[in-house]
C-alpha cells in the first residue's frame, strides 16, 4: 500500500517553453483542494468541534448564513425551509454559484434551492474550509500544514508556494477553439506574486481551489484514503477508518443521476460546458461521498470509487476496493479539454490493465 506503480512526465512546462514536466513540477490543483478540506472537516468532527448534521452550529460558526433566501426563477427571494448543515455543504447541496474573487463579502449571495434539495456545484466547500478555520483559530494554509501535510511528510504542496516550488511550476495554457495552444495569464496568481507575510494574510484560503502542489505529494494523500485514514510513508493515523467509511458513502442516493444534468459554462475561457460529469454507458447510478463523486468506469474502476478535478485538466481517482489512485495534471485551459479527457481515461485503463 502506498508504493508509486507507475509515473511519467511528458510535455514543456508550458506554450513555447523549452524545459521539460518532470515528476517534480509544481501545478496549481484547484478543486483538489476540496478533498483536503473534507479530510480537515472530518477530523475536527472526530474531536467533536464539527457535526455533520447540526445546523444550529453551522449557523453559530457562519452567521452569513442566518438570513440568506432562496432566489427563484422569478427573481424573488423567498425564505430557507431548513438549516444548512456541513454534510450539505460538503456534498454540495448547501450552497450554489461559483466565485473566483475570493473576497468573502461575494460569497454572500442568495441560495439556488432549499438546502439539501438539489446538487449544485459552486462555493459549499469554500465555506466548509471557513469553518475550519473558525472554530480551529487558524488559517486554513495553517490547519492544513500542521495536522495534514506535516504528518504525510508532504514538502510540496500548499497555497502558497514556496520559492523551490514556484522555480518548478508549470505555466497556465490556453487552448484556442481551433486547438492552438498559447500561454496565458494564470487564474490564481495572488499567492504566486505575493512574498511579505502581511500580504499573504490578506489572501482567501480557498478551500474549494486554492492549492498548488506536485502530483506525488498529492498522490500521498489518495494513498491514505487507500488505506484507511493512516499514512502508509509515515504510519500517521489522519482520520479512523469508519470515518473514511462515511467519506465514501454516497451522501444524495435519492439524485442517482445529478451528474447528468451538466454543468453550463459562463466563462468559455475557463471551461467547456459539461452535458454530463461522468458518462457511464449503461447509466449506474451516479453518487457524490464527502466532497467527490462516486462511480464506475469501463477504466475498471470499481462502483465505489472516488474521482474528481481540477479546472486546468487535472484528474485523480481513488479505488479502495482494487487499491489503487492516481492522478492526471495538467495545466491546460479551458476544462473538459477532449484530448486531456481521452488522455485520463486512457492513462486510468492502463493502469487497470496493468492489475489484471
């Protein structure tokens, strides 16, 4: 458990560079990042400083939440039925719309359904991280290295990189429609150009996309999941196996097919429309756990596995039952890219066929 079985590195580090992608670059994994934050959620609600399903809490520890309404095709805003607990937020039926701002002050926007009712992707697990640095008293860039990072001995992953890793980062690449690729500006620059301390502190620690890391390190997360909440590198326990148990559970059985309504695009730039997350062929139902979906693939992937994204075509699995996870980084603009998507599933079939 926890050996690396397969790596390799192809490519420049970015349009019209010369110097190689090894296995220690550097990319900023965006929505990565909200698996972290689900590990972080999960141990405090091991040591009783977060619930699950306590609204009451979450209204305590965000009072944002106190009186925002629903809006309604309409236009008008009408009252929340029910509370918002962390198990919405993480399973992403707390919360809607996406912001890339990071001011909090934009996150307070009005719902897009009743809480629990509807699975809509966007800033749940932004707040989720809020609330682990709310009731921890520290940064989430601080939670993260200390009761994270630190114990899977993980150097080269974080929201703000340090010097080494900005020297191996790899380059933010658009692809025009007609497929040419070009270099372009890098969507979450702030922690890339920040250096003083007081700067830094000024910064959102995005629990939803903020980090950057390399595939290994991130890697060494997965391999915990894999086995069961301990670290199999440093033998650190991060979370109890019934924990991990429930992180895969499928938390909405009653939306078997949420994934299949898609996710639109309002900026083309930053992602192609998605008519549906994850195409099945026969239709199994589609499931989402704490923080990641859940699903087969004709890969070999089995139906109780876990994968997600990152906006730049970044791509990781986890199959606890066959023991395996990996990832797929790119760093390459708009999402949903067709070539990068064939290029994962092509890379997930190897390795499965590798196993057999």
């Amino acid at each position: 458990m926890g050996q690396e079985i397969f790596t390799h590195s192809a490519g420049t580090r970015g349009a019209g560079q010369n110097e190689p992608v090894t296995p220690d670059s550097v990319y900023w994994i965006a929505s990565f990042t909200k698996m972290i934050t689900g590990v972080a959620c999960m141990q405090l609600v091991e040591q009783g400083k977060l619930a699950l399903d306590d609204a009451e809490l979450v209204r305590r520890v965000c009072p944002e939440f106190e009186d925002v309404q629903v809006l309604q095709k309409d236009g008008t805003l009408v009252p929340k039925t029910k509370g918002i607990t962390l198990r919405m937020l993480l399973s992403h039926t707390g919360q809607g719309f996406d912001e890339f701002s990071g001011r909090i002050d934009d996150f307070k926007q009005p719902l897009v359904h009743q809480p629990g009712e509807t699975w809509e992707y966007g800033i749940n697990i932004d707040w989720a991280g809020i609330m682990v640095e709310r009731v921890s008293n520290v940064s989430l860039s601080e939670y993260f290295e200390k009761n994270i990072f630190e114990p899977l001995g993980l150097k080269n992953i974080g929201f703000f990189p340090c010097e080494d890793m900005k020297k191996r980062l790899v380059s933010m690449t658009q692809r025009a429609p007609d497929g040419a690729l070009s270099h372009r500006k890098h969507p979450n620059i702030r922690p890339l150009t920040s250096t003083s301390e007081e700067d830094k502190k000024s910064i959102f620690n995005s629990g939803g996309g903020g980090c950057f890391a390399t595939p290994r390190d991130y890697a060494q997360i997965l391999a915990m999941l894999l086995n069961n909440g301990v670290s199999p590198t440093t033998g650190k326990q991060l979370l109890s196996q019934s924990t991990v148990d429930t992180m895969f559970q499928d938390q909405i059985p009653h939306m078997p097919d949420f994934g299949r309504a898609g996710i639109a695009t309002a900026n083309p730039e930053l992602s192609n429309p998605c008519p549906d997350l994850y195409p099945i062929p026969d239709g199994a139902p589609q499931g989402w756990g704490l923080t990641w979906m859940i699903t087969p693939s004709p890969t070999g992937r089995t139906a109780t596995s876990a994968f997600w994204a990152g906006i730049a075509n970044c791509f990781w699995w986890c199959d606890r039952e066959k023991e395996v996870a990996g990832v797929i980084a790119t760093q390459i603009l708009p999402f949903a890219d067709p070539k990068l998507i064939s290029l994962w599933v092509n890379v997930e079939a190897a390795v499965y066929n590798s196993l057999a």
